[in-house]
C-alpha cells in the first residue's frame, strides 16, 4: 500500500520539517508540496491524492476553507491538520478530519496519525469524516458572519462568538465572560440563545448561556444538577439547573 500525499504550508520551513518526517514512512509517497489555499487545491486537481497536511492559517485562505474548496471539486483525499493554533486543534480531533498535529510535529506524534490513516484507508471509512468536515466547515461559515456588540470603554465593540466563554444575565442585558476580559451587551440571553442558535452556545439556566466550546470540566451536583468548569473561567461554577440537565446529557452525550 503507498498513499499519494500533499503538503500544505504557507511556511517553507514547516513543510521542509513535514517533509523529512514523512520520508521516513514506506505507505507513504510525497507527490506535491504547495504554499497556499488556492495552489492545494489546484494541485489536489491535478494529482488526485490520497492524504493531504493541511496548515489551518495560511495568508488567503485558511484550512477549513482550502478543504471545501478540494472537495467541491470531487476529491475526497484524507485530510489531516497541521496547525500552531490550539484552539482549532480541539474542534479537528471532534470532528474526525482523519487527525491533527499541533506544531512543531514530533515522530512519536507522526507514527499515530500514520497508523490512524492506514485503518481508515482499510476500511474505506473517509466519507463519513469528509461529511463531518463539512458540517464543521458550514458552522465555522456562520460564526465568522456573527458578531456580538459589547461596550467596553464607552465604544462599542465586537466580539466573536468564538471567544465567549458564556453570558450571564444582568439588570440591563447581559454579561459577557470573554477571553479578553469581562463585557456588557445589551441583549438579553433569549435574543442571544436566538442569535447564536446555529453555533455551540447551550442554556444551561435562566441566568446562563455557555459556550459549550470552552466547557473544561462537567461536575455532578446535587439533586441531578451540574456545575460547569469553563476556560478563562476556571474559577467561575456555572450552574446547569435540573431542567435543563437532561438536555446537557443528550447534547453531549453522556
């Protein structure tokens, strides 16, 4: 078995490195190297591989974007994530996009992913993590097109949902717990459960709606209830009320 395989990187140094790593491995048969969004998928076109490394952020397009592109044009290669940025590594391994790698990329890292992707070659299993790809891609299209008014220094500014860790409710609209800090808006938390319905946001009580994105811990309360444990948030217990427990568990399926 040898699988036709693409690296993609806007960083010459990253596929140098990637590329040294991968000729180490006799399945695997380096066919391409391209340095941008809009040259993979000319060159995915082109040679029609089997695996592609893709970089997430790159100068005009990004991964996510870079994939749809490949498969709108019929190919449906293994694609596996290489990226520096944590935060989509999470939202890569959810979906199954076949693996990622955080940089810089290790061999004892590498040897996994190559394992993972002969099982799945194998077993002929890549539709399935093609469709969740997609999905992915179609919410990450949705969150970059929504933005949340805040004030912050008598300005108002936007955030992206992607940075919220959750809202609280307020006398006057509703506290934003954010990344960069502690905000007001003034919506309430049923026009944001509204305006955030199509992304990863969860009412988990009259007076919260949480992203469930930043969710660190889930911890047992009483009477069926949970406390929430959130990033940036950590000290913070978010509260899911009994009513809206069950809801948690079918959601997360737990």
């Amino acid at each position: 078995m040898e699988l036709r395989t693409i690296i993609v990187d806007d960083e010459m140094p990253a596929r140098e490195e990637l590329r040294f790593l991968i000729s180490s491995y006799p399945q695997i048969k380096l066919v391409g190297e391209a340095s941008s969004g809009k040259e993979a998928i000319r060159l995915a076109e082109s040679l029609s591989p089997d695996v592609i490394f893709l970089d997430i952020k790159m100068w005009d397009l990004n991964g996510f974007e870079t994939a749809k592109g490949i498969f709108e044009k019929g190919i449906n290669p293994f694609i596996i994530f290489a990226t520096a940025y944590d935060e989509y590594a999470v939202k890569a391994f959810e979906i199954n996009a076949v693996d990622y790698i955080l940089k810089p990329v290790t061999k004892k890292r590498l040897d996994k992913t190559i394992c993972r992707v002969l099982d799945l070659f194998k077993s002929n299993e890549n539709h399935v993590e093609i469709q969740k790809l997609m999905d992915y891609i179609e919410t990450i299209g949705k969150s970059q097109s929504i933005k949340i008014p805040i004030w912050k220094n008598n300005r108002i500014c936007l955030l992206n949902p992607s940075d919220i860790s959750y809202f609280e409710a307020a006398e006057k609209g509703s506290k934003v717990m954010a990344s960069q800090g502690i905000f007001e808006t003034n919506y309430c938390l049923s026009e944001l459960e509204d305006k955030l319905k199509d992304l990863n946001f969860f009412r988990t009580h009259k007076s919260f709606l949480v992203n469930l994105d930043k969710v660190m811990e889930i911890i047992p309360w009483f009477n069926g209830t949970y406390i929430l444990l959130l990033k940036h948030y950590e000290k913070n217990e978010v509260p899911v009320s009994r009513r809206c427990a069950k809801k948690l568990r079918e959601r997360l399926e737990f």
